[in-house]
C-alpha cells in the first residue's frame, strides 16, 4: 500500500463548510490490537461540523482528520488481532479519521457489515446507534410499553431513536420543525408527532400522554418545557446544546415528579468503555438490522471530494436521516 492516502483537510485548519477540500494525508501506522479499514463510505455527523468550526477539538492521541464512523473492509491486521481477517467487511466507530481512503481503529469498535447492507447504509450505523443504546436504553433505561420523546427527530439520532425505540417495543413521540419532515417521521414509525415550529410542542405533547424518556439535542430552550413534560419517575437525557448549555432548573419539580436528569458524549469514552459499548450493541441492536426491524434512512450520499457540500447540507437542517460520503 502507498504511504499516502486521500483524505479531506480543512483549509487553514478551520473554517465554513468550504474550507474543506480533497488532499493528501499519511496512511495510518497499523498499532497492535488495531485493524487498517479500506474505507468505502464514511458517516457525516455534527460533530464533524464542531471540529471543522475549531469548537470541537480531536481528543489525545485520535487523528485530526474528520470523521466518527466508517464502512469498508479490512486491509490489515494488527498484533493481537483474531477477531478479524483481510477482506472483512466492518463498520467501525472511530475518535477521529474516517473522511480518508484508510482508518486505523481499535479492532474491538468494529462489527461486522450485515448481509442485507451495502458500504453506504453500514457507514450510516455506529455513531447515531451506539449513542441511542448508550443514551436511550442504558443510562434513559427505555422499556417495553414506555414513551420516548425524540427531539429533532429528521436527524441521523433522531431516526435512529425511533426506530430503534419501535424495536424494542416502546411508544414514540416526536418534534421536527416542518410539515413534510412531520410526514416522514409518522411514516417511519412514530406514533405521535408535532411541527415545532407551529406552535406549543409541549402542550400537544402534554395532550398525548406521559413521557417516560426524552432524548434531547436542543439544550437551554427546550429545558423547561422538557421537565415539564416528563411524567413522574421520567428520565431527560441530553446529548445536545444547540441552543445552548445554561438553563434554570426548578429542583422542586425534579423532587416532586422524581426525575433522572442526565447526558453523555460519546467519542471522549476510553477504548475499553467503546468496546464493552460495541459488544451490547451487537448483541441487542445488530439483530434489528439484521432483521429488518431497524433501517436507518440514508437522505443524500456525496463523494469525498464534495465533503463541504455535505457540510453545508447537514447545516441547513433539511435532511431526514443521515448523510454519507462515499470514498
């Protein structure tokens, strides 16, 4: 293999969606208990977006280069390695480097492509489904019977939670702004929904029955009304800031109604907290995709060298489900 790969750069190191342009990298050093992905597609995500801008810096040791999520097959093997063979088709979470020809990934964060998925929709898998189980099932504790609400629900989380949800045998509630995305969200599966751009989501939320989980992307200007909605022994989990991070809390509603709030990220998490993470989600989540049951939407593909139209596009907001380059 040649020493150097193409991999999008950022153009004086941050910037607008434009900044991004096609150039070279060194491939990456193979480490042991690593696997070398020839990558074919990889996911595109906000935080993508945040490191482009310079507001969400790589964490220690993790490439510069964007991307959180790969599809593509195995083109080397690390020491150590046994799980994994060349030409194995893998899906990987990565901390950093899936918008280039190869990743480098501690092998525990791959799983393995389902039958029934081509590289596009595999890419579209570990980011938006390792942070739904860890948010919604493990630390929100969703249960058969429950009600989620899911914010922005036209997003890559947002329909993956529901679909998700769905499989597990929950009732979903759902926000988006617009009446066509409103459509889509019902005909993917929700059971309620509510154009949050035309007037009080809350109240028709209120109006449609208890919330037991929220999973919420918005931050500061839905907080109020998040703990208001929540039903008595609710639990809010935030994985988001849009509108921003501060907000006042009434403790005696959390008292009175007895409510979980709480919230993660996912790409700081240690390599073995990531692999203990991948492993539940093989065995509770992979056979929804398997089966059929969960089947993320792919709204648009671009080819790598137009990373910055994909940008750009995810920024305006108007996608419904997740968006991919393909490499």
């Amino acid at each position: 293999m040649a020493r150097m790969m193409r991999a999008i750069t950022i153009r004086g190191g941050r910037g607008a969606a434009d900044a991004l342009e096609l150039g070279e990298a060194p491939r990456p050093e193979l480490r042991p208990g690593q696997v070398l992905i020839r990558v074919r597609a990889a996911g595109v995500n906000r935080p993508d977006i945040l490191q482009r801008q310079g507001r969400y810096p790589p964490p220690p040791g993790a490439s510069p280069i964007l991307g959180l999520e790969v599809a593509g097959e195995i083109a080397a093997v690390g020491e150590g390695v046994v799980r994994w063979r060349e030409g194995d088709r893998v899906t990987a979470l990565l901390a950093g480097g899936g918008y280039a020809e190869y990743a480098a990934v501690d092998a525990r964060h791959a799983l393995p492509v389902p039958a029934a998925l081509d590289f596009v929709q595999a890419a579209a898998l570990p980011e938006t489904v390792f942070t739904v189980w860890t948010n919604v099932f493990e630390r929100g504790a969703l249960k058969a019977g429950e009600t989620l609400l899911v914010h922005g629900a036209n997003s890559g989380i947002g329909v993956t939670a529901i679909l998700m949800a769905k499989a597990a045998g929950a009732r979903v509630y759902a926000t988006a702004r617009g009446v066509e995305k409103i459509m889509r969200v019902r005909a993917l599966g929700a059971d309620f929904s509510v154009d949050a751009s035309a007037g009080d989501w809350a109240t028709a939320i209120k109006g449609a029955g208890p919330v037991d989980v929220l999973l919420d992307m918005v931050g500061s200007e839905y907080f109020a009304r998040n703990v208001d909605v929540l039903a008595p022994d609710g639990r809010l989990v935030i994985i988001a800031v849009l509108t921003g991070a501060s907000a006042e809390l009434n403790l005696l509603n959390v008292m009175l109604k007895r409510l979980t709030i709480t919230g993660s990220t996912l790409r700081a998490r240690d390599a073995d907290e990531k692999a203990r993470l991948a492993g539940a989600v093989e065995k509770h989540v992979w056979p929804w995709i398997s089966s059929g049951a969960v089947r993320i939407p792919v709204d648009r593909a671009f080819p790598l060298e137009r990373a910055g139209e994909a940008h750009a596009w995810l920024e305006q907001g108007a996608q419904f489900g997740k968006v991919v380059l393909t490499v």
